[in-house]
C-alpha cells in the first residue's frame, strides 16, 4: 500500500455558547457573512492510498497557517508505506528541523498526517485504533465540561458530568467559590488560569494558596509556558494539584514538566502535540512518574476527539477527556457519527481505525476568513483596568485585598 496523496479541509467554526465556554475570552469578537461569528477554525486532514483506503486527521495549533505546512509535507509522504507510521513520523521532523526547533505549528501539521496514518492502519487490519496501542483499559471514558456559572455548573451536573472547569483570570476566588456552594462536595472543580495577561508567578503562588480550601482537582496553566521554574515556586507555596501542557508538542517539548514533575497532570492537545504516536510515548513517559493524563481539548474539533478517546481508552494513567458539552450547533453535522456524552461519559468507538468520517460537503459551506485575533475584550476583567490596549504578556494583579479572597 502507498500513499498517493493528502488533502487538507479547513473550516471556520461558530464558537460555543457563552454559557459552554470556562474562559474569560471568546475566540475573537469578528463578526462574518456566514453568520458565524469568532476566529476559530478546524483543519482536517485526508491521506488517500492506492489501495482505497482514506485516512483522516485533524490539526491544530494555528490551522490556517498549518494547512500550508501540511501542504508542504505531502511531497515527502506520496509513495510511502502508510502502515510505516514511527519511520514516516521520523521523516517529517526531521525535514521540519531544517527550518528551526519544531513548534505546535509544526507539530500541528505532523499531528494531523500522523492521525490520519493511524486510521489507515486500523482500516487495513479491520481493527479500532486503541487495539492498535495495547488494547482497552476501558471502554468509555469520562469527560470533564465548561462552566463558570453556578447555572452552568448545575445544567451540566443534571445530565450526569462529575468534573467541571471555570477559567479567566477576573475573580478567580470568587468564580471557584460560588460554584463549589452550588455543586456541593460531589462534583470535581477545576480552574484554568491561562493568559493573556498570564500571572506572575509570585501571584500564582498566592492564587494557589488562596484555593486551598476548595479542594480543586487541578490549576491548569497558572503561569506562562514558558516559564518552568515558576511551577516548582508555586507547588512550594501550595497544596493544590498542577495541570499544563497544551502548549507544548511531542515528547521533547512536555520532557521537562514531566521528568521534574512540576505538574500531576499533563495535558498535550490531541491537535497538535505530534499525533497519536507521540501521545501513546507522551503518557508512558508520565506514568513513569505518577503523572494523569487529560488531553486538551477545549477548541479542537470532533476527529481530535476520536483520537483521544481512543489513546484514554488504552492508557493506564488516563484521568479524563475535556469536552464543550454545548459546543458550535454545527459540530453534530462536522463529522459521521457524532459523539453523544451519557451520563457523564463518552463511549469508545469500536469500528476500524478512527471510526469517524468529516461531511465534506458541510466543510465546504465554511470556507475560513480569520483565524487570530486580540482575544481578551475590555470588558473582560482580564486586564488591569485602564490596561487592555497594552495587550501585555504577563500583568501582576492589582486591587489584590479583593482580587485573592472570596469575600
């Protein structure tokens, strides 16, 4: 079997409703003909062979920009072996490198190419994915979903999900401690503190104290990425579990988090962390050292979400899935099937491959026209007032008699 081409399909999504989405931002404020609104985008990916079997992917990590990178590849992987994944993954970062150290634009594009020649591979041997990584662990997989109101919060309880994430850096204390009056002592909470302005550590360090009595499953990014030796300053300040990783790609970009355990739980986005391939090493690595694994999962689309459930379902160390529960009224229609959360839990796919297909021709309708923007409004909070048209990297919060308790 060869490889005989690769194309790309990339869309432009509606954004979750406000209630959905844990975060102070809201993918962009543009506003297009199509009558969706925001700046995100989905980028699939299709691997065609000559032996008619189709594999697809998806990408993420920069999606317009990635589709170039994925382009670019294809010349290097036509008349390949697809069932050759470690060997066709070797060749593509090592052709990347040429251009520098490989990032989530890079990894981004491999992801989707690499997912895909997993699909191919399930498909020949008329085999699921996750019996291609070991076998099943289990056979549904719980997820954790959006809220940042106790209304929220309490939809979501009533059909059945345990855990739930709030986000933003405006009122942190507050938001986690309203919901846990709501929700009781049953429910998981968690809090995404991811910028911009991101914290600075000695405020995370705080935060995190701050937090303590309401026994949070994770902080999730109360720092910049890019800042490692700030998470061993925030778990010397606090008791409460550390979460990161999104941000990073394949096994040498999570390497440090992982081997100097500055998290308990790592987080690689299933769209851009260098495919299923480096997801599979990624979790060994981490359960070497006692480290859970929660793919990230909040903006990608439905196919990165096959690939997680199928990676959960054959890892010992798997903690959970991110969902949108109430996620783009046009995500149903993206790809055949569509997943439905039960109870709280989404049910491992068992026909060959991936077992998903995208709807090219509902793709097609949603042609992309922006895919980055100033993400934080003024009216967010994020910001320091008077501040927003700074766009600054990093900000130390002020007002802080308020800003660090729930009163």
């Amino acid at each position: 079997m060869k490889v005989t081409d690769i194309q790309t399909f990339l869309m432009h999504v509606g954004v979750p409703s406000p209630r959905a989405w844990a975060s102070d931002n809201a993918f962009g404020t543009q506003a297009y003909s199509a009558g969706i609104t925001g700046t995100r985008n989905w980028l699939f990916v299709k691997v065609y062979t000559d032996e008619g079997i189709v594999g697809i992917g998806e990408c993420s990590g920069w999606p317009r920009v990635i589709e170039t990178a994925v382009q670019d590849l294809r010349r290097i992987l036509i008349g390949e072996d697809p069932t050759h994944i470690e060997r066709l993954w070797q060749r593509m970062m090592s052709s990347i490198m040429v251009h520098g150290m490989t990032g989530t634009v890079g990894a981004g594009a491999m992801t989707g190419i690499d997912m895909a020649l997993w699909d191919i591979k399930g498909k020949a041997l008329g085999v699921p994915v996750w019996n291609l990584l070991g076998g099943q662990m289990r056979d549904k997989i719980r997820i954790y979903a959006h809220a940042n109101t106790p209304e929220a919060a309490l939809s979501l309880k009533a059909r059945g999900v345990t855990a739930i994430k709030c986000g933003g850096v405006s009122d942190p204390v507050r938001k986690v401690a309203a919901l846990r009056d709501a929700v009781g002592d049953d429910m998981d909470i968690m809090i995404d503190l991811h910028g911009p302005p991101w914290l600075t550590p000695g405020d995370a360090a705080r935060l995190a104290r701050a937090l303590e009595p309401y026994n949070l499953l994770f902080i999730e990014d109360p720092i910049a990425p890019d800042n490692l030796d700030g998470y061993k300053r925030i778990r010397d300040a606090a008791h409460v579990p550390l979460a990161a990783g999104e941000r990073m790609s394949t096994i040498f970009g999570e390497r440090d988090l992982i081997e100097r355990e500055l998290v308990d739980v790592i987080q690689p986005d299933t769209g851009r962390a260098g495919g299923i391939t480096q997801m599979k090493k990624i979790a060994a690595m981490a359960e070497a050292h006692h480290i859970m694994m929660a793919p990230h999962s909040g903006s990608l689309g439905p196919v990165a979400e096959y690939a997680a459930l199928h990676l959960l379902a054959a890892i010992p160390n798997a903690l959970f899935l991110e969902r949108i529960e109430d996620d783009w009224e046009g995500r149903a229609q993206t790809v055949v099937p569509h997943p439905v959360s039960v109870d709280g839990f989404l049910q491992v796919p068992d026909a060959p491959g991936l077992g998903v297909d995208i709807d090219e021709a509902f793709v097609a309708q949603f042609p992309s026209q922006a895919n980055i923007s100033s993400q934080v409004s003024a009216s967010s909070g994020s910001y320091a007032p008077g501040t927003h048209d700074e766009n600054v990297y990093v900000q130390t919060r002020l007002q802080r008699a308020r800003y660090f308790t729930a009163k």
